[in-house]
C-alpha cells in the first residue's frame, strides 16, 4: 500500500499512524504490517480476529524506502480489510510525544468528564483534554485508549478534534453487549477539546483514558524499529520461565531496543495481545515505580494497581491492542491481568519515542 507521497502524506515520512479493520472474516487469522521494499515480514502481529467478527486496531509501521507498508493477511480465507491513515512521523516533525502514566479522563458509567449515561445513538460528546490531569495547553494531538462498553446494538465510534465534523474513518467496531477498546491518536482543537461519537443507532457507555500528548514542546520523536517479539507467555522463551498470565498479577518487563542507537527513551511503541483466556478481564500497562531486581534478588514490588484500561477479553477471545508506554524513570513497564481468571499475553515492540 502506497502511503508516502500519497494524497496528504508527504514524501520521506519515518512511519505512518494507520486505523486497520478487518471484516466479513469467515475463519480465524491475523494481520501483519510491516515496511516496504528492503524488509523481510516479522514474526510478529498487529491484530487478530475470529469468524464474524471487524475487528480494528492502531498500527504505527514504518515506511520502507519506496513509500509503502505490507500487509499480510496470516488466516486461510479471504477477508476485507480497511487503512485509515491518522497520522504520520518524520524525524524532523515540529511535533514530539511526551508520555505519561494512563489516566481516566471520561467515564460515561460515572458521569466522569461528560454526562453519565450511555452515548446516545447518533450523537457526540465534547471533553477537554488540554489543561487537564497534567496535560498542558497547547497540545496538538493526543494518545488515547477508547474503550465502549454496554452497546445496546451493533455500531462504531470516531474519535476526532473538538472544532472538526465527523470523519467518515471508525476507531473501534462492536457488537451488542461488547466491551472493545482500541487506541487512537487524535487531533486537539485550539480550545484542548477532543469530540466521541457514537455511530450505532443505539445508546453505549464510552471510556477513555490518555497515555500521552504531542505539542512543539514534547521532548520525544518517534524512531521505528523493525518489528521484534519480546512476551509469549505461552512459550519459555524471551526471558519468560514458562506458564500462564496469572490472574490479579502482574509481569514487570526491562526493555533494551534492538537499536542501540535509541537513548533516552521516553516510550515504547508496543502490541499488547492476550489469548487463550479463562473469563472476562482487562490489561493495565503503566510504568513501574521500581527498578528491576538484581540477578537473584527479591522480586520488585508491584507499585500501585492502575485504574486505567488497556484492552478488554472475554472467555476464550484473543484480543489486540496498540499500547504506547512509558517505561518510567527506571526502564521497566508493569503489565497487570485485572481479570479473574488466568490468560496468555503476547508482546511485540515496533518503536520508541526517543528524546530530541
């Protein structure tokens, strides 16, 4: 798929922020981006479905030398796919990222940051980002993770600036009684406003919780990687011992990039996927307030539980999400299993923000 140099998308770009959907599936499978000419397809995955079900995700890939990224459909029967492009990096943006760690900023269940109640069908609300819960003014564009939950039909919602229409892209799908949550960058308007709607013809509640902001003040660019597993806990591998992601625990990780050119790390460009899952749950990821122990001591304590939410499984799914977390002031991210049940967790690194 030709990306730079293509319609708004500028020659030269570093990687591109892609809104990828899969549907009409009719087996299970999963989708793979990577870039063009000159790289090999990684190992890795960007999102996974099952038969009947769209399926979005957040995919930030590099872009090869000739303009394009790949994908690659890895199921055995033909599906639709859909590449909105949101948004693209250059080394030389005006623009970089700052991270921080997850915080709630609209709970419609709560009345948090827009009316309680569910989002009727149809419509929008309005929510200030900018100026609050440490985020500054003047921010051009945020990191979110939105979550629906409690859909009373089948629909979309689009996240999209305070002061622009409604675009014709969807950032997550779902069906009734779903809980489906996807990360989003959005524009902000002049104002720090960012605008939800609700595309079904029925009410839902809506979460969104920020992980981070970009504005001409933020300290980071972001510097890609080729695409490189880093978590299966279904394989003794990567550091890992063997066995499940146990339920109401936590798994700390110390990243090192491929790239030892990446110092000064202010966040990784990660995907989170969890499989093989016992019941209903939801990933946590936020930096640890520890660092890691040394070689044969006392495991690290775990820092406090996040309240913030990441992706959202129920029994026997297998979930995707971009996650952009910042490895705190000691290199390591706290993964949390809120579920009740244990589960399969899978990890891939795809970039970093590195500080100017």
């Amino acid at each position: 798929m030709k990306v730079a140099g293509n319609a708004a998308v500028p020659a030269g770009v570093t990687a591109v922020a892609l809104d990828v959907t899969v549907t009409e599936t009719v087996d299970s499978g999963y989708v793979t981006a990577w870039p063009g000419a000159g790289y090999d397809r990684p190992g890795t995955s960007n999102l996974n479905y099952t038969a009947g079900r769209s399926v979005p995700n957040l995919v930030i890939v590099p872009v090869g030398e000739d303009g394009y990224v790949e994908l690659y459909n890895g199921g055995p029967q033909a599906v639709d796919l859909i590449a909105d492009v949101t948004g693209y990096f250059t080394r030389a943006s005006a623009g970089g990222y700052t991270s921080m760690t997850p915080a709630r900023f609209v709970d419609t269940r709560e009345g948090l940051g827009a009316s309680r109640g569910r989002l009727a069908a149809r419509s929008a609300f309005t929510t200030r980002i900018g100026g609050l819960q440490g985020v500054p003014q003047g921010i051009t564009a945020v990191a979110l993770n939105v979550t629906v939950t409690e859909p009373g039909g089948p629909g979309h919602l689009t996240a999209f600036s305070g002061d622009g229409p409604v675009p014709t892209a969807s950032n997550l799908n779902f069906e009734p009684g779903q809980t489906v949550a996807n990360a989003v960058i959005v524009p902000v308007a002049a104002d720090g406003t960012i605008k939800v709607f609700n595309g079904s013809w029925m009410p839902a509640h809506v979460v969104v919780d920020v992980a981070g902001y970009y504005s001409k003040d933020s300290k980071a660019a972001f510097l890609p990687f080729t695409p490189f597993r880093t978590l299966d806990t279904r394989e003794e591998a990567y550091g890992w011992p063997g066995g499940r992601f146990r339920a109401r625990e936590y798994i700390t990780r110390g990243f090192t990039p491929e790239d030892a050119t990446a110092t000064g790390v202010e966040a990784y460009v990660l995907n989170a996927t969890v499989t093989e899952t016992g019941g209903t749950g939801f990933l946590s990821v936020a930096p640890s307030p520890y660092p890691l122990p040394a070689e044969g001591g006392a495991a690290a304590p775990a820092g406090p539980r996040p309240g913030s939410s990441t992706l959202n499984w129920t029994a026997g799914a297998t979930v995707p999400n971009l996650v952009q977390a910042s490895d705190g002031d000691h290199g390591v991210i706290t993964l949390w299993n809120q579920g009740h049940e244990d589960a399969d967790l899978v990890l891939d690194v795809f970039g970093v923000y590195q500080s100017k």
